[in-house]
C-alpha cells in the first residue's frame, strides 16, 4: 500500500509539473478591447500579433454567430491564435453581395479592394456598374446561385454576405476554403449600431482610422439632429408604409425606424409595440391606431413618383387616413433615390429626413434627402 501511495503522489507530481509547463510555453494574451459605444453584436480584441472579432448571434444572444483572427498580410501567421476564421487584412480582392457594404468601402476610399459582386441588379453605385462593365469588378451572378467558376478564378481573399436565420449554410461557397465574413449589422436594433458595424470593415479593408473618423461624424451628426428635435414644440403622431398583400408591415416600435421616429421626436403610433423587426398586421388593426395619424411616411419603388391618385387606385382603404385627406404623406422612391445605399451607416440622413417632417418649422436642415410630399396626380 505504501509503495503504491508513494507511485501515485510521484505520478500527480510529475502530471502538475508537465501541466504547468505547458501553460509557460503558451502564456496567454490580454488583449486591448475596443470601446463600442451602441453596437450589441460586435466586439472587437486587439492583440499584439492579430485582432480578435466576435459577432454575437443576434437570433440566440446566448451564443456566437462567428469568431474572426485578423492578421495583418505583411506578418507571419502567429503559432498559437484562438479558435475563429483567419482573415489576413487589409482585404486587396473583396467579393461583396450588397449595394450597402459597396457603398460603405467606397465611402472609405476601399473601393479598389471590391474584386467582384454578386447581384448586380440591385446595385446602383455608378462606379460598381462601370467597373463591371469595363472587367474590373467581376460579375458572380445570383447571390442564391453564385457563378462558382468565377469567384474561383478570381481568388478573392473573404466574401462579404448577410446572413439569415436559418438559412442552412452558404452551400458551395463554404467548400472553396475562402473567408466569409457574415455582415449581420443589419440585426442591430438602433440606428447607430449598426452603423457602428463600419470600424469592423474598416479592420477588414485596412482603413481603420477612416472608419472610426466616419463614424465618429455619424455619431456626432445624430446627436445634434436629436436636440434640434428635442427642442421643438411640435409634437406629431406619425405612421409608415403600406400595405402588401393581405398584410401591413409595421416598424416594431424597437425597430431601427421605430427608434428613429422616437429620436425625431416624433409620436409613433407603434412606439409601445416591443418587437424589433416588422410586425405583419391587418388594415383594419393599423388603421384603428393609425388612421388619425398626422403624418405617414411611405416607400416604393416605381419607375416614377406615386401619387394620392395612385394610392387611391391601389386600395381605396388608404382614402380614410387623417394624412391622406390632409394631404400629409411623405413618399420615398428608392429607384431614385440611394435610401438602402445610404441609409444603413448614415443614420444622420435619415433622422434629418424625419425631423423635418415630423417638425416642419425647422427649415434649416437642407431639404429633404429622400422622401418628398405626394403630389396630386
């Protein structure tokens, strides 16, 4: 018994002084958090060698959407990094599947890095349309069935895309051991979360410092713009978009606009609704609550600009809105206007549009930007 004891003690000596050899050789970092001031999905780590990003699943909070190692290209690729996707930044040959981060790496002086997209037919920045057009960009097809032969010839090194609950994988773009970096800031439930989202990509297209400056731009715009509203005196209720279908997708009064009509200072008629996406409601629901609304903001998308004729022909129930007799509806044409473009990472343009609107004895903003009263006919 005793010589068995002594054996078992060597035996936990010997395991302790290898265990704890090994945590010498592997000392593990302590890495320099970036502040984020609004966005809930995205945190940022940066460590000596490599910076650490952790997008949080926005669908079940408790658990983690992705995990990114970026290293810098010019580097060697560390011995011991934590688990997660290598990325090696700055990204020189991008392809991306939306007009917005199009939009956004070109607003950062990146757009060189855009190698190739997908979807070109709802992208309408002029220059990615040019840059197609004379080969420079690649066109990868259908987002849903990307032009695989392409996106291998081009050897990008990541592919921008949203993600969706649920949607099974990226299918065959996951087998070609390339990058995919999941743009999930448009879960962000306020305004400037998700615009907060931009000094991420600005890691990954090595423009960091002109992200950070953008965004500090848009924070500063929009908090102004909040005051301004603040001190207004008008205070009026407001409703927006239409119907489609048997259905009316109403803002979430946590929705991204929902908060916005709420930092315009506005009295959004779903404002206690606790949803943070669209609620699809019947007519006669929103026009219980809504029908005396002072205000209602539209968008569509028309070869040209809708009319009271034109609402009126497309379901006579919209005739019985306060806003519609009083002629108080403002309507956005996103065929000719860069609203999805622009308004996901400048907030600030929007929340101008809806002060003004929603507070018209302020005529010092510069205009409307996207949205215009309704004409007649």
């Amino acid at each position: 018994m005793r010589f068995s004891s002594l054996l078992l003690l060597y035996l936990l000596f010997i395991f302790s002084a290898c265990q704890g050899g090994k945590k010498q050789m592997v000392p593990s970092q302590v890495g320099d958090t970036i502040p984020l001031r609004y966005a809930d999905n995205l945190t940022l780590v940066t460590y000596t060698d490599y910076t650490v990003v952790t997008l949080r699943n926005p669908w079940d909070t408790l658990k983690t959407l992705h995990t990114y190692v970026l290293v810098p290209s010019a580097e060697p690729v560390p011995e011991h990094l934590p688990e997660g996707t290598v990325v090696r930044t700055p990204l020189s040959k991008a392809v991306i599947y939306s007009s917005v981060h199009c939009g956004l790496v070109d607003k950062l002086g990146a757009f060189g890095s855009i190698g190739g997209i997908c979807d070109l037919k709802y992208i309408k920045l002029p220059a990615v349309q040019e840059g197609v057009a004379e080969g420079i960009i690649a066109d990868c097809g259908d987002g849903m069935n990307p032009d695989m032969e392409k996106i291998i010839d081009l050897h990008p090194d990541a592919i921008l895309l949203s993600p969706f609950e649920n949607s099974g994988g990226y299918g065959r773009i996951e087998k070609l051991n390339i990058p995919i970096i999941e743009c999930a800031d448009y879960m962000e439930t306020s305004a400037l979360g998700r615009a907060e989202w931009m000094r991420f990509y600005g890691l990954l297209f090595g423009v960091a410092a002109q992200a950070d400056s953008l965004f500090a731009e848009v924070d500063s715009c929009y908090q102004h713009l909040k005051m301004r509203a603040a001190l207004s005196s008008v205070s009026l209720s407001v409703v927006s978009e239409l119907k489609s279908g048997s259905a009316w997708y109403v803002p979430g009064g946590r929705s991204t606009i929902g908060r916005l009509f709420g930092d315009a200072c506005g009295r959004y008629v779903f404002a206690d609704d606790a949803h943070s996406g669209s609620v699809p409601l019947a007519f006669e629901t929103v026009f219980d609550r809504a029908g005396d609304a002072d205000v209602w903001t539209i968008k569509y998308n028309r070869d040209r600009d809708m009319t009271y004729s034109d609402l009126k022909a497309d379901y006579i129930g919209y005739t019985g809105f306060k806003a519609f007799k009083e002629r108080n509806i403002y309507g956005c044409n996103t065929a000719k206007v860069p609203f999805y473009e622009e308004t996901p990472f400048r907030p600030d343009y929007l929340l101008a549009d809806f002060i003004q609107i929603l507070h018209p004895e302020i005529g010092d903003l510069g205009g409307l930007r996207y949205f215009c009263r309704l004409e007649e006919k």
